[in-house]
C-alpha cells in the first residue's frame, strides 16, 4: 500500500531523515521505532505532505504521491495523528469531528458516522459543544483519531499516540488500535513505547540518526540483543 524508497530529509545542514526506505502492505500494522530526534516524525510528516523531502519517492497504491500537498494526500486516504493531541483547541468537540469529515461529499453518511464514532469514543459524547482544548489529554487523543477516521482513510499513521497519557488510557489506545486493525485498517505506528508498539505490530523497523538500521517482524525484533539494549531496557 505504502512505499517509501531512498527518502532524504533535511532542516537546513541538518539531515534528519537520510536513505531510508520502508514499505506498509495493506491489513498490517507496522511499528516505527527509535530514539527522539531518529527522523520518525519527520518521515511521517513528509508522507503526509506537511514536510517536504529533498529527495526519494513515496507512492501510495502504487501512484506517486512524492511532493503533494498535504490535501491531495488526504484525499488519496492516508490521514495523519500528529504528535501531541493536535485538537483545534478553540473549536468545539462536535466542530472538530465535522472537520474530520471535510473531503467528503456523501454528506448523509458522514454526518451518520460522527454518531457512530460517539458511540466508539463514548466519553466525547456529553462534551460535544465544549471547546477541544478543555478536554484531558486522554480525550483530546481520542477526538484527534476520531477525526483521522472520519475521513475513511485507508491508511492511518499514527505519531506517538501514547505520549503522556495515564496507563489506563494508554491501554485503550493499543485496544483501539488492535481492534482498527482487526476491522482491516492499515496502521503505520511510530510511538516511544516500544515494547508495546512491537507485540502489537506484524513488522517493525528500527531508525536512528535518520537512517533505518532494522527490519523484520515484531516478534523478532523483540527478541533482538540490540533492540533489547537499546529500546527495551534489557
């Protein structure tokens, strides 16, 4: 579904993302893990078209989407949960939901799907009219998936999902993602939480300094020497 080939990105002197390839098969959960400051954010970022790549390719079901705006991606279906609970703080919960919607023209369904997203994420249901940035960090994470999903994305990437949230609400977040999965969405997952991230993931891949180091099943990269030393804590 997803192909990244040879991607290099740079802030100015800095290369933060450098060669790297990786590719997403349709139905899979794929974890990206690394360090802070491995390029993880900066590669999903340019797949959504936030950031621009100085060179590589990117094609998303076998169509180049290499430098396109970050609105022709999403129509393509890939949506992007950014780092940090990227809620329009000052809009109401129910505003942001119908932003989630946006590229949309069957409208009657759509407005049908925000019911049934409420009845997915209950907790946002008595707070539709209250301003997105009053919510917990824990609901403000699940109206930013929430309105990723809305869009019909065939595609989710999902940027640290579990950063900074109370334990119990980090489980619901690896539920929420096994049970996505399990209705056939594709997941490309970057989060700290490695251990985590690799149980849940089919592949995993390993990046540091910009670079891809590793590549293989989860499973496999868990039993890793390497990858227990360095991200596991072994």
């Amino acid at each position: 579904m997803l192909s990244i080939q040879d991607l290099s990105i740079s802030y100015g002197k800095i290369r933060a993302v450098d060669n790297a390839s990786l590719h997403v098969e349709k139905g899979e959960i794929v974890a990206l893990i690394g360090l802070n400051g491995a390029g993880k954010s900066t590669l999903l970022r340019t797949v959504a078209g936030i950031t621009r790549h100085e060179s590589g390719s990117i094609h998303f079901n076998g169509a180049s989407v290499t430098g396109q705006s970050a609105a022709h991606i999403a129509r393509k279906g890939i949506a992007l949960v950014l780092e940090g609970r990227s809620t329009l703080k000052h809009m109401s919960v129910m505003e942001n939901l119908i932003l989630g919607t946006y590229f949309r023209t069957d409208r009657a369904q759509a407005t049908a799907e925000i019911d049934m997203m409420l009845n997915r994420f209950p907790a946002l249901k008595p707070r539709m009219k209250q301003a997105a940035g009053t919510l917990s960090g824990g609901e403000q994470q699940m109206l930013v998936i929430a309105r990723a999903l809305l869009s019909r994305p065939q595609l989710l990437m999902l940027d640290e999902p579990s950063l900074g949230l109370a334990p119990l609400i980090i489980e619901r977040i690896f539920e929420l993602i096994q049970e996505l999965n399990n209705e056939g969405m594709t997941i490309l997952l970057v989060e700290q939480n490695a251990n985590q991230a690799l149980r849940l993931s089919h592949r995993g891949y390993v990046m540091e300094t910009g670079r891809i180091l590793l590549e293989d099943s989860g499973a496999n990269l868990l039993a890793d020497d390497r990858v227990q030393k360095a991200y596991l804590g072994v």
